[in-house]
C-alpha cells in the first residue's frame, strides 16, 4: 500500500473561519475526511500534519524521506518565502505535488514567487479545497 503524506503550513488550521470568500467554508478536518474517503478507496495510507512553525515542518519533511512514498504539501505563507523549506524538500528523494487552494497567480505579486515549485514534480492551484483530492489522484497516478 503506497503512503502519503499531506503537510500544511500557517494558519490553514484556521480554514473554515475567516476569508471565506478566499479560502471557501471547509475546515482542515473535512478537507482530511474527503482525503480519508478518497485513500479508503484508493488502497492508499494517508498521514496528515499541520503546523505554524517553519522549524516543524522541515522536521516532518525529514521524517518523511524513508517513511513516505509521497508528499503533497501547502506551505501557505511559507511557499514565498521559506529556504529552509525548500532545501528540505529538495534533499528527499519521493516525488512531491505543491498544493494552493487559491490561484496564487492572480493575487498579490508576492504572492507570485513560490520557492516550493522548483522541487515540486508538479501544482495544482486555484480549484479551492477540491485541490486536495487533485494532488491525491495525481500522486496515484505517479506511484502507480
Ligand atoms: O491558497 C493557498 O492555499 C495558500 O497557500 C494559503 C496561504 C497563503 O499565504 C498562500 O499565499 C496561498 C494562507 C493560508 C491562510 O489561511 C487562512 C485560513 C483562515 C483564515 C485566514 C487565512
């Protein structure tokens, strides 16, 4: 059974709170029992991890070099700013999808920069939480 594992970066354990209009109504916990559902089907082992802290997130993509077979993640404000992010994620060997819920293109220009897609085998943003089950299916395909 193949593993993956979904990461989260800042403050997407508040989705479903505020900026609605942005982010959509789904909190974190629907966007991992539709992942739940999809991995039950799929024959696929899903993890799930969220933090605010740049430090931790490196430490689980570190983990995750010989646990995973793929990583899809969401650094959310960290995609446009965060090397150490990057580096972590260029050192690990398993194929790795970044994930937006909002079309970082057509918002603010800072917004434009990720760091995250140079290491990433692909993106997938701008179809609000439904993005999540699009990096799923795309990583099946890629560990098939
Ligand atoms: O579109 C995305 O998924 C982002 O990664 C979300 C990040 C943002 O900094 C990126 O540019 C794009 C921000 C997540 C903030 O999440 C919130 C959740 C609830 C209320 C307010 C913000």
């Amino acid at each position: 059974m193949k593993k993956i594992i979904i990461l989260n970066g800042p403050n997407l354990n508040l989705l479903g709170e505020r900026e609605k209009s942005q982010y959509g109504s789904s909190t974190l916990a629907d966007i991992e029992n539709n992942c739940e559902n999809f991995a039950k089907k799929n024959d696929v082992k899903l993890s799930f991890f969220q933090s605010n802290i740049e430090g931790e997130l490196v430490n689980q993509i570190q983990d995750s070099r010989n646990k995973q077979n793929g990583l899809i993640i969401n650094a959310g404000g960290y995609t446009h700013s965060s090397v150490a992010i990057h580096d972590a994620l260029k050192i690990i060997k398993i194929p790795i999808i970044e994930l937006h819920i909002s079309n970082i293109y057509n918002r603010e220009e800072f917004r434009h920069k990720s760091l995250i897609s140079k290491v990433a085998q692909g993106v997938i943003c701008g179809f609000g939480v439904d993005g999540y089950l699009m990096a799923l299916e795309a990583m099946r395909k890629i560990l098939k």
